[in-house]
C-alpha cells in the first residue's frame, strides 16, 4: 500500500483517500447480512388458503355487478344492455341504498377501453366520490359468467291446474 505525499510541485494533495470509507461499507454489509434474514421471517406475511368461490347463482339479488364483455358490449347483472341504459339503472338501483357499491367484472379479452369508460360511467351515475367500486378477480375465459344470462326456470302451474296449449310451461 502506497501513498502520495504531495504534487510534484510541492502543493497538497487533492484526492479523496477512499480507504476509511471501504472499511466503513464492509463493517455495514457485514451487519446488514447479519440482521436481514431474522427481519424477513418475522415480516412473512400468512396468506390464506385457497377459498371456495361462491356460485353466480348464490349471489345477494341487491348485489350489482356491471361487466363488459369479449366483444365490448355492457352487462349488469348478467343482463346485456347498452352502456346509456346500464348508466340509468344503476342510478335508479342505488338511490335507495345506503351503501352504494358496484363491482366491476370484465372478460379478459375485452378491450381495456371499454373497462375504464364503464367505471367512468358508473362513477357518473351520482355525485362524484358516492359509489364505491369493487373490482372482480381476473378469470379464464371460460369462468367469465357476468355476460351469460340466468337460466330461466319454467313455469310450473298451480296444482290442480292443467297447463295451456302452446304456452311456455
């Protein structure tokens, strides 16, 4: 290990003598290593276990979920509708209700546009901050329901009524 004493012209030396400061960066590395693996364990974070979801058909009749579907059309409710009329029933859906949240759901292959103008759109439908929403988890295509309407049970007469020729039940 060398060292300078001065220029050659006799004046001081104008460089930074790095040394201290290497030793200071490995004694903090050193302690660094030694704290972080305790620190990490007691941060570990105890996830949840894999839930059952509930079925589509189990869920609350009040609920309002609004959904974009493959091909960009709107749904609420697993309804289609166009987005001017979603707008106005979801209006007319919360303005009785205290608690004023809507989830938003999307197919994944719908177009982020069409997310982001049906959120718009929801947020529009009373004053501004009212309505919460609540986002759907990402699914497969093939578990995206929000657009496929509730089979419809058939009518079953009273007992004791015969049912009419070509009606629906």
């Amino acid at each position: 290990m060398g060292f300078k004493v001065g220029d050659d012209d006799g004046g001081g030396m104008s460089e930074i003598n790095v040394t201290p400061l290497i030793d200071i960066m490995l004694v903090m590395l050193i302690i660094f290593m030694i704290i972080t693996p305790p620190a990490l364990s007691q941060m570990a974070a105890k996830l949840p276990e894999k839930t059952e979801s509930i079925p589509q058909d189990d869920v609350p009749k009040d609920q309002l979920v609004a959904a974009i579907c493959a091909d960009g059309t709107f749904a609420l409710n697993r309804t289609v509708m166009p987005l001017t009329d979603l707008r106005r029933e979801v209006a007319r859906r919360l303005r009785p209700k205290a608690k004023k949240l809507v989830f938003v759901d999307g197919h994944p292959d719908a177009p982020y546009e069409g997310v982001v103008e049906l959120m718009d759109t929801i947020r529009g439908t009373n004053e501004p901050g009212v309505v919460r929403i609540g986002l759907g988890r990402l699914k497969e295509a093939d578990d995206f329901t929000a657009c496929t309407p509730l089979p419809v049970a058939p009518e079953v007469p009273p007992e004791g009524v015969a049912p009419v020729e070509g009606s629906a039940g």
